[in-house]
C-alpha cells in the first residue's frame, strides 16, 4: 500500500468507466493538478476483473452503471483495495447499498463534473481510512494472538502448579482473605479425610481444627498467627490435626501470607505433613535413653555398693568376700554386654559391622549359650528345653555373632515368659542345606500390630504396668546377624500364650567372604 504522507508517493488507481468523457475529464484534471497518480482504466466490468486479476492496486474508483454490468460486480471480486463507487444524481440509495456492501466512499456525479474536484481528497481519505484500518486489524491480530498465547501460558502454568500441588507430599491448604478455602491437595485431602468439592469456600475453621497432642485443647493455628502477625509462623512441636470422623494425627504445620505485588495480604497458604512415625521415633529415642541409662546404672550400683562394702569392712569374711567379687564380676560382664551391644548397633548404623566367615560348631554354640542361660532360667523358674539331634554339619559363619543372636532369642524368651513357664530351642537341617533353630516359648505373646516393628532399633513393646528391661536393640542386632549371614527370621506370636522365633540360615551363605575382623 502506498504511503500517503510521502510528498513522492504514488498511487495506483484502476479506474473503470465506460463514459469517454468521463474518462478524458479524468485524466484532464490528472495532468493540470499535476497528481501522482499511476491510473489504468477499464471500460467495463470483463476489462476491470481482468485487470485486477494480475495488477494491484491502491484504489479503484468505479462508475456504477457499466455496459456488461454494474459496480457491484466488481466490488464483488475486490477483496482488499478501497473501492470509490461513482453514481448519477439521484442515486444516493445505490451510494448507500453500495458502502454496505463494502465500498469505502461514494461519490455522486454531476453534469458539470464538479465531483472531479473533490476526488483526489476523496481517493487520498479512502486509501488513508484503509491504512487505518488495516493497522488495526493487525493490531487485533496481535492482540488475538497474544490473548491466545497468554491464555496457554496460564493454562499451563495453572496445570503444572495442580500437577506440582497433588504431586507433593506435604499437605496444603491456601484460604482467602475471608479464611475461606480456596486450594486444597490430595495430600491435603488424604490428611483431613474431606474432599476439596466439600470444603471448596467453606471457612477453614468448620472443616478442621488444630490441638494440643496431650490435653487435646485447640490450640492456635499457624494461619491464625499469620493472621496477627502477617509473617510466616509455624505450628508447636505438639501440634495435632483433629480431623473428619475424629480422627487424629500429630502434624508439623507452617504458614504464610500470599501478597499482591503491592504488598496486599489476599490471603494465607499452609503447608503441614503427619509426624506420627517422627514423634514415635523422638517417644523410642527418649525412651532408649532412659533404658540405656537404666540398665548402665544397675550394674554400676550394685558394683559400687559391692566395692565399698569389701573395701570399708575389713573385718568381713573371705567367703563373703569372694561371694561379692563374683557378683562384681557378674555385674562387670552385664555392662560389658549393654556396651557391647551399643557398640554392635553403632557399627550396623554406619555399615560397619564386620562378618568372619569360618567354619562353626553349631552344637557347640548352642551347648555353650544354653549354660549361660540356665542361671537366668533358674532365677526366673522357667524351664529351659533342648531339642537338638545328636550331630549337626558344620555352619560358614561368624561364631561369635551366631552365639549372639541365639543368646538374645533365649533372653527374650526368658525375659518375657512368667514363673513356671517353658523355653525349648530346637535345631535341624533342612534338605535344600539349611539350618533351622526355632526358640519357642509360653509366654506372654507380642500383639500382632507390634509383630512388623520388634525387629526395628530400639523398639519395646509397650506393656503398661510391666517393669520388664531392656533396651529394643536385641531383635535389632539378631536380624541384622540373620541377614549378614544371607537367612532369614520369621515370628508367630499368640498374647498370652507364646512366642516363637525360626531362623533359616544357609549351611554355606552365598556372599563373597569377608576380611577376618581384627
Ligand atoms: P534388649 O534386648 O536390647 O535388652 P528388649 O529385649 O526389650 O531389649 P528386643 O530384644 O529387641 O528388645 O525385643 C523387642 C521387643 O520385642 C521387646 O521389648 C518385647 O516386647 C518383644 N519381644 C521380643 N521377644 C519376645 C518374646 N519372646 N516374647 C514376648 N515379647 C518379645
Ligand atoms: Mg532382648
């Protein structure tokens, strides 16, 4: 299109005329203006559409009435030039049709050819309107095109942030400025057992509330003390969630403020997580500290009190004396013991404990743990059984370890088994090259939501009104054993009746031999 403004532009003009002297009037005022006008003409509707159909043009300016038609049928094949339609006097209504129909101007001829003198204003005001107008198509086009594009970029942004949100573990929860909810994830939904379409722009006090863990109070929200504070704000470390149907669970919860760019407070997003199995493991820790403590202290007393008594009383017996430096040394090989599993545990934890790999003398093992324990069974008038054949073939392992697991198997039988209750351990081999050893007892049972957890560091089951000591690293150490020696342990346990515990290990354990510990 050419450009108007430029002093040195020139149009291209297609005008179709069928009168002569129209068409010499035309040029005639051309040339005496002196306008730069780059014109063809056509004398009638076939000659114009066949013009057009391989030259372009800025403008055309067409007489109506033609000799093979009339204008509208060029403005029919006229796409996207402006068009100055020409009529007789009289003919405004044409005119009118004809600007419906998509002409840019009209013009009304007169005799005297006095609209010759307003047409290049009228031709310069057409191609100047078309300019315009084709400016701000592009400008909607754009405008379209950038709607559309933003449009996708939210609406995948919007996906992504529900993807990311439902994705999360952590539970959250976003309100408005009313405390209404507005977002609310799986996790979120998973925790409280509402669904987002219940709780949709539901005050978030109606759906859940916040409590004390022990006195079950509620207890102020983090979105409440955002609400004071307007800053990030976290939950206590006893914080509980009371949510649907009653249900409870410890939760550590933050909150914070969602700001507008100007610093407005729209609303407040809460992100929270379930610490049950963290607290429960804090309730383990403190409660094996207490144990550790405990069972360190006993031995230590009664050795200290034992000392002192044989070093103050100069007088005393040597009988005594000697009865007394036993029950030291006794004492000494319990501490040793504790220390000892202490120990085990911390070499397990950093990968650490060391397996020897030498031929064992299971029967001996067994032989020798069972004399150690028969004082305890005695103490505790608990009958203790053998049932072993007469030989057993030799085991690929580390001694000391086996007569550690089988020691702690006992132990706890003993342990846990009432006055005038009976322990038996049975061995035997299996035919695919196993060795079974079994420790049953006929005591007081583990309850079977406890069962997958016995074996886990520093877990006691908990028995209230029973003082019985110990410090949940036993089973730990036994399972850990089992495994380095490529077996595996199994329990079947009735409350009230008994426990047992069967180990499989591999007469040859197929893991690569390890260096002999020092
Ligand atoms: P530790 O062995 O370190 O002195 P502990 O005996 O309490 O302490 P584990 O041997 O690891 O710890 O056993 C874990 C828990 O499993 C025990 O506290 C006990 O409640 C339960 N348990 C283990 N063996 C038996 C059993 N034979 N009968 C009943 N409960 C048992
Ligand atoms: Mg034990």
């Amino acid at each position: 299109m050419a450009d108007e403004n430029t002093e040195a532009t020139t149009y291209r003009i297609l005008m179709v005329e069928d009168d002569r002297l129209d068409q010499m009037a035309f040029k005639r005022m051309v040339k005496e203006q002196n306008l730069r006008y780059d014109y063809t003409i056509a004398g009638c509707v076939s000659e114009a559409k066949e013009i057009l159909s391989r030259e372009n043009f800025d403008i055309v300016f067409v007489d109506y009435l033609l000799g093979d038609g009339t204008a509208f049928d060029i403005l029919e094949s006229i796409a996207d030039v402006p068009t100055v339609f020409a009529t007789g006097t009289g003919s405004e209504e044409l005119a009118v049709k004809a600007m419906k129909s998509g002409a840019s101007d009209y013009l009304i001829k007169d005799p005297a050819r006095n609209y010759l003198k307003v047409l290049p204003e009228v031709i310069k005001n057409a191609i100047r309107h078309k300019k315009a107008e084709d400016e701000l198509k592009r400008y909607h086009e754009n405008l379209i095109d950038l709607v559309k594009e933003r449009t996708e970029q939210l609406a995948e942004e919007k996906e992504l942030l529900a993807v990311t949100l439902s994705s999360m573990g952590d539970a959250v929860i976003a309100v408005d400025a009313e405390n209404k909810i507005i977002l609310f994830n799986k996790a979120a939904e998973k925790l409280t057992g509402w669904k987002f379409d219940e709780v949709h722009l539901k005050p978030i006090d109606e759906v859940f509330s916040i409590i004390d863990e022990q006195t079950k109070q509620p207890v102020e929200s983090p979105i409440d003390k955002v609400l004071i504070s307007r800053n990030i704000e976290s939950g206590s470390d006893h914080d509980a969630l009371a949510a649907r149907f009653g249900r409870q669970c410890p939760i550590s919860a933050t909150a914070a403020p969602i700001r507008k760019d100007d610093g407005t407070m729209t609303g407040i997003v809460m992100v929270f997580r379930d610490v049950s199995q963290k607290r429960e493991i804090d309730r383990m820790k403190s409660d094996f500290i207490s144990s550790v403590s405990h069972e360190l202290r006993t031995p230590l007393t009664s050795i200290k009190a034992y000392t002192e008594t044989i070093l103050y009383d100069r007088n005393m017996p040597e009988e005594t004396q000697r009865e007394f430096l036993r029950i030291i040394d006794e004492e000494s090989d319990c501490l040793a013991d504790l220390i000892n599993g202490l120990l085990d545990i911390s070499r397990m934890e950093s990968g650490n404990l060391e397996i020897v790999r030498e031929p064992v003398d299971v029967l001996a093992v067994i032989d020798c743990t069972m004399s150690d324990m028969r004082a305890l069974a005695q103490k505790k008038k608990v009958d203790l059984e053998l049932n072993v054949p007469q030989q057993l073939p030799e085991l690929i392992g580390d001694e000391n370890k086996i007569q550690s697991m089988i020691s702690n198997l006992i132990n706890n039988a003993i342990k846990f088994t009432p006055e005038n209750g009976r322990v038996v351990l049975s061995a035997t081999t299996t035919t695919d090259r196993q060795l079974v050893i079994k420790v049953s007892d006929t005591g007081m049972g583990i309850p079977t939501e406890d069962l997958p957890k016995i074996f886990g560091r520093f877990y006691r089951v908990y028995r209230p009104g029973k003082q019985i000591q110990g410090t949940g690293l036993g089973l730990a150490i036994v399972k850990e054993i089992v495994v380095r020696h490529d077996g595996r342990i199994e329990v079947e346990s009735e409350l009230d009746k008994g426990t047992t515990f069967t180990v499989w290990l591999p007469l040859t354990p197929q893991q690569a031999p390890l260096p002999v510990s020092a």
